[in-house]
C-alpha cells in the first residue's frame, strides 16, 4: 500500500516536471520565434552605450590676430553607471581622492538624466589620474574623459571683459535645459564667455561603446567628432590693453589705491580697443572649480575683484558733466562764447574746489580751468529741466548697449527722480550741485568714454562693442559687426568746436597741463574731474581723445579714491595715449602715426 502511494506520488511529480518543461520550453520558443527581435535590440541596447564627447570651447582673438584665449587637453574624472549604480563606497572614495564633498557627488548622480556621463571632477592632476587608473577595480563606473580646458593664456589681464567659464549651476540647468544644456556642462559666467555662449560651445560628439556585463568598457564600435565652437576676433588691441593694465597697475601703487576702471574707444566706430577694471582675478581659477581658499579670497575683497567697473560701477561724474552743462548753455544761449563771467570764489555759499578766485573768465577759460563758480552760473540760468534734457540727449542715464553682462544705467539728476525717490520738491542748491557733476548725477567710465567720444566725433553717437567678427571652426566668416550710429547731437557744429577748443586748453594751459602741457607730441583735448565720494577720499576722473584735428583714440579713466584727477587719473591716460601712437617706442620709426585700426 505504501509503495503503491509512493509510486502515485512519483507519477504526480513526474507530470508536474514535465509540464513545467513543456510551459518553459514553450515560453523559450515564444520569446525566440515571436519576440527574437524585440528582446535582441534589448540585449544590445545593454551592450551598447553612446557616450557624448564635449565640443572644444571657441578661442579668442584680438583685432591683430593674436590668441588669448584657447583651449588645452585636460583629464576629467567621470562616472558612467551602465549597468547598476554607483556604489556608496566608490562615491567616497572619489570624494578623498578628488577632495569633493560625497554629497555634491551624489546630487549630481540624483539629477542625473539618461546616459551621459555624470562630470565629478574637470582638469585633475596626474596623481588622482594613475590612482584612478592603476585601481580601476575599485572604482567601478569611472571614467576618465579627455576634454578640452579653457586656458586664459594671460591670466588677469582682460580678465572682466573676456569673462570666465564653469560648471553649470542648478539653477542655469533649470533655466537652459530647453536649450541643450546638460548636468556637468561648462558654460560662460560672465563676460564674453556669457555673452556669446552659444556660438563659442560648438557641436558635441559622441562614441558608441561595447561595455561587458559590468558596464566595463571593451572597445568602440563608433564614433562622431565632436565639432568645435565659433571663433571670436574681438576690437581689442592687445597691445594696447596691456600697456593700459601696466599703466593702472603702476599708478595704483606709486598713490597707495586699491580700485580704478578704464575704456578706451575708437570715438569714429564705437570699437573698445582697451577695457580694465582693478582689482582683477585669474579666470584659469574657474575653469577646474575654484577653491575654497581662492574663492573666500576674492569674495572677501572689498573692492569686488569680479566687478567690472568699467560697466557696473556708477560714480559721480564730476567736473566731466560740465561739457554737458557747457552744451546746453551755449546752445540754449544762457551765455555767449565771449561773455566774461566773474569768478569771486563762491556763489550762492557754494565755492570753487581749490578756494581760488579766478576773475573773469570766458567760456573756454571756464571750462579749461574747470571753474565751479562759472558753471554754477550757467547751471542757474539753465534750471534742472534743460540740464536733464541735454544729458539724456548725450546718452546718459542708460544704457549703452554694450555686448557685455551687467551693465548699469547710471543716473540723471532730475525732478522726477527726486519726487520718486524722496518724495520732495526740488531746490536750486540742487541744481547747482548738477550743473558741476555732483549730486543725483553718475555715469559708469563707459558712459564717459561715450561723453567724450560725442564730442571727439563732432556731435555723433555709436554704440560700444568688443567683437568685430565671429569665425567657424574652418576659419569662415559667420558674422561681421558694423558700427552703429545711435544719435547724433541736436547742437549746432559752432557750439561742439567752442566745447573742442576747451578741452584742448585743458591739457595746454588748464587741469591737466601739469601732466601733459603745450610741448606733448600728439594734440590731446581732455576734461579733468573729481567726483565727491562719502565714504571717503574723493575718486579723480579724466577723459580725454587725440590727435585733435582726427581723433581715433578716446579714454576714460577713473581711480576710487584717488582724489583730484589732475593727480591721480591724468598720468594713466597719458601713459596710454603714449603707447596708443607709439611715444613709448625709443625708436622714432616705430612710432604710430596713428592709433586708428
């Protein structure tokens, strides 16, 4: 009876066994017959990844051809998790290896989307590159990437205009994710860089890469070149920027300042051949994540080193302004050119800078020797409304549409802002204190070097720009930038040559003629100015332009805190007006005869 139970049983399972074959030999015939081809693109699909390649960033050029900014190989250490993700261990094992915190590594892993490679590290050493390499058992799903790095070739100089580049933020993937732009990608922070992203980032490529069972790489079945970005020939004369940066840096430390921001322009086109902004900082920083001692470095100075004064910095625009009040009185007819207006050194309790008492002075005298009295005279007869007026016709209080981030507005002394802002009429004090540069009134050095290059160009306004063309990778013309005539002055041609005349006696016989005098080779027209400051020591102005009869070279100089501008801003414009036409040069054949492109 037992036996016949037990053979019974046997019998069942038997049956059981062989049905459970049959269903899976049937389930194996199905998925081979009717799903072969779905389930083999599945299995090579696991085989197979696409690893993109980043483009090489476009390089920089100055208007002669030279490269400043370019591009060098560089390692950077990857995780590629085709099969499984990463380990915690490997996570912290690259965190002390890279000296990146395990949780920055692990929410770049949680956003990450797809089958990119996840960028921990750019452009590290070769230490951490043959640890990484000579213990690949430990680091499963790391990869090592060849990409070009940004290399600024001259570190500081240019460093505001040029910008700087590094890993995409959180926010900027959120903002650009419709555009292309992927976790670990390196884009343009500031400057040019930012400016023209998306020309200079190129095309990527990518690889087609057989990876064994433990998503281990094994060979490329395919690859697509990565196609780099466009090339950038910019207005900047490099010559002429570095004699500029040394000019600066030299004066800044011979007077014991910190801070100063210059432009230099072209006033017949608007091309910006200079423009430097102290202190600076070194863009190579960012290129690989700067460091925690670097960054509280720049952070804690004082005097912003990644402001660029030249565009974002808004001061007082001093005695400067009084070529606008000049302006507007002589066109409004509030004075006449030969009119002798007498100076007794104060007017309405309200004095001259130096205390002096000039006497009577004519319209070009006022302005060469800059006399306060005199101008606040003609801002009297002229009231706030016409001063108003005649800045915005100069093209002040916005804007100048600059092809650079950031750039501020300055601001025009008026009633409407006063009422605004205080909620107060406004007093005559107030429009004397206008006429002469002070009060509301500020201007960024861009918005001055435009001022002056108004006058230089016989009343005409262009709008500043830094890139003159855009190249393609085959060296191709993509883009070519014309100057543009934003307004020209509704002032009568008279009225520009008396304003002309006057600022040519200011280097002559007026503020500046202790710098440059009647005997310097090259005919300069120039306006000193200091622009009251209270915080503390007064920041000192100059703007000037030469050759006088055809100007091609306009500059504008400030230095924070560096007093009267006949003393500290006067000496660097004429330094760059020596290098701009070649006075610097020991050899007379070297000389420029001009500095127009």
């Amino acid at each position: 009876m037992v036996v016949n139970d037990f053979e019974n049983r046997l019998k069942i399972i038997g049956i059981l066994v062989i049905l459970i074959i049959a269903v899976l030999l049937g389930r194996v015939g199905y998925m081979q017959i009717y799903e072969g081809e779905y389930y083999e693109r599945r299995a090579e699909g696991n085989r197979i990844r696409l690893i993109p390649t980043m483009a090489p960033r476009g390089t920089f050029f100055d208007r002669n051809g030279e490269n400043i900014v370019t591009n060098r190989p560089g390692f950077t250490v990857s995780l590629l998790p085709l099969t499984e993700p990463i380990a915690p261990e490997v996570v912290a094992r690259l965190s002390a290896l890279l000296h990146v915190p395990q949780q920055d590594i692990q929410a770049k892993i949680k956003a990450h989307v797809g089958f990119e490679p996840i960028r921990i590290k750019t452009d590290i050493g070769p230490e951490s590159l043959t640890i990484i390499e000579e213990q690949k058992a430990l680091f499963p799903g790391v990869i090592i990437e060849i990409q070009a790095v940004r290399d600024y070739l001259y570190r500081e100089q240019a460093a505001h205009l040029l910008g700087y580049v590094s890993e995409i933020s959180d926010e900027e993937l959120e903002a650009k994710k419709d555009q292309g732009y992927r976790t670990g990608d390196i884009i343009g922070k500031s400057g040019l860089e930012r400016i023209y992203d998306k020309e200079l980032r190129g095309i990527d490529g990518g690889r087609q890469v057989e990876v064994d069972v433990t998503g281990k790489p094994v060979q490329v079945m395919g690859q697509k070149d990565a196609v780099p970005g466009n090339d950038l020939v910019l207005t900047i004369d490099w010559k002429l920027q570095a004699a500029t940066e040394k000019a600066v840096d030299d004066q800044l430390r011979r007077i014991g300042c910190q801070a100063a921001a210059v432009v230099v322009m072209n006033p017949q086109t608007g091309e910006v051949l200079a423009m430097v902004s102290r202190p600076t900082f070194n863009p190579n920083l960012f290129v690989h994540g700067i460091s925690e001692k670097e960054w509280k470095k720049i952070n804690e100075n004082p005097y912003f080193p990644l402001d660029n004064k030249a565009i974002t910095g808004e001061y007082p625009p001093g005695s400067t302004f009084k070529i606008v009040t000049g302006t507007a009185a002589l066109t409004e007819g509030v004075v006449t050119p030969t009119e002798q207006i007498y100076d007794s050194g104060e007017y309405m309790e309200k004095g001259n800078a130096s205390g002096e008492v000039l006497g009577w002075l004519d319209f070009v005298g006022g302005l060469s020797h800059s006399d306060n009295v005199y101008f606040y005279i003609l801002g009297h007869r002229l009231g706030i409304d016409r001063l108003e007026r005649y800045a915005r016709m100069f093209g002040l209080g916005k804007k100048t549409g600059i092809n650079l981030p950031y750039e501020a507005e300055g601001l025009v002394a008026s009633r409407a802002y006063k009422e605004r802002v205080f909620e107060e009429d406004w007093y005559v004090s107030e429009t004397l204190d206008a006429a002469i540069g002070q009060g509301f009134n500020l201007v960024t050095p861009l918005q001055a070097a435009m001022l002056i290059s108004e006058v230089a160009a016989d009343g005409r306004r262009y709008q500043p720009y830094l890139v003159q063309r855009i190249m393609g990778p085959d060296g191709k013309t993509v883009r070519t930038f014309q100057p543009k005539l934003l307004s020209t002055l509704d002032v009568p041609i008279s009225v520009i040559r008396l304003v002309q005349e006057g600022l040519r006696d200011v280097t002559k016989h007026g503020t500046a003629a202790g710098v440059f005098g009647p005997n310097f080779p090259i005919d300069i027209a120039g306006k000193t100015g200091t622009a009251e400051n209270p915080h503390g020591r007064d920041h000192g102005w100059f703007v000037a332009y030469g050759p006088f009869d055809n100007p091609s070279i306009v500059v504008a100089v400030i230095v924070e805190n560096g007093g009267y501008g006949s003393q500290s801003s006067v000496p660097i414009g004429k330094k760059i007006f020596e290098a701009a036409f070649g006075l610097d040069q020991p050899d007379p054949a070297k000389r420029a005869v001009s500095a127009t492109p």
